[in-house]
C-alpha cells in the first residue's frame, strides 16, 4: 500500500511538472505575443487547440500591423500632398499682400491686377479645402489648434 501511494505521489508530482511546463509555453507565447515577438508553436497534443489559437492570434496580429504600417505611410504621403497643394496658393497671396502691406506699390492699376491675383489665389485654396470636406477626419490625428 506505501508502494502504491509513493508510485501516485510521484506520478501526481511528475504529471504537474509536466503540466507546468505546457502551460509556461502557453503563458511564454501570451507574453511574446504582445512583444510581437512570437514564434510559431506546433500544433499537437492536448493543447493543440490552445496552440492554433496562438498561431492565428500572431498571423493576425502581424497583418494588423502591417495595415497600420501601410495607412500611417499613406496617411503621412496625404498630408504631404495636402500640405503643398495648400501652400502653393498661399506663396503668391503672401508676396502679393506683402508687397500691398509695405506700401511700395502706388499705381491703382497694379493695386488692382495685386488684388486680382490674390483673390484668384484664395478661390484655389478654398476649392481645395472644399475637396476636403467629404472627407472623414475620424481617423486621422492632425493637430487642431490654428496658430495665428
């Protein structure tokens, strides 16, 4: 009977280790899975299940990142472009202005072909803004205090 409960005991014993270490490879996969440093575990035995899981979580997890990868670069090209295409009108504006600001410019006829231009270049950058406004900004992080 001693010899049969030493036998369990150590069965028990040896079977707990073993179930430690199945599931410090599951707890390791949890922790390098947010890390993003995971490894691929093959999926067999009892917790082969667990395991799939595993997989799948960093396959889409890897693709998660990627898609936000590739929209913050669009995102950063987006506004680049937005950025130019706004300030190109704006350069002819601020020359004209600066010119009619400094008082240099007498003649009412350049005053007015100045004005023109600037005018010209204001319907630009409102048809661009216009362009903008069926955009959604939901997702986008741009700064939202103008500075003057």
């Amino acid at each position: 009977m001693v010899y049969g409960l030493s036998v369990l005991v150590v069965s028990v014993f040896a079977y707990s280790v073993w179930l430690s270490r199945k599931l410090s490879k599951v707890t390791d996969g949890i922790c390098r899975l947010t890390a993003r440093d995971y490894t691929q575990i093959k999926e067999k035995g009892m917790f082969s299940g667990i395991y799939a899981s595993l997989n799948e979580m960093d396959r889409e997890l890897r693709q998660a990142d990627q898609v936000r990868k590739e929209t913050e670069r669009t995102r950063q090209e987006w506004i680049a472009n937005i950025t130019h295409d706004l300030k190109t009108p704006l350069s002819p504006i601020k020359g004209y202005a600066e010119l009619l600001g400094d008082g240099s410019v007498k003649e009412e006829q350049e005053i007015q072909k100045y004005g023109r231009i600037i005018l010209k270049n204001v319907d630009h950058t409102e048809k661009l803004i216009d362009d903008l406004k069926p955009v959604s900004y939901t997702h986008l992080t741009l700064p939202t205090k103008l500075e003057v």
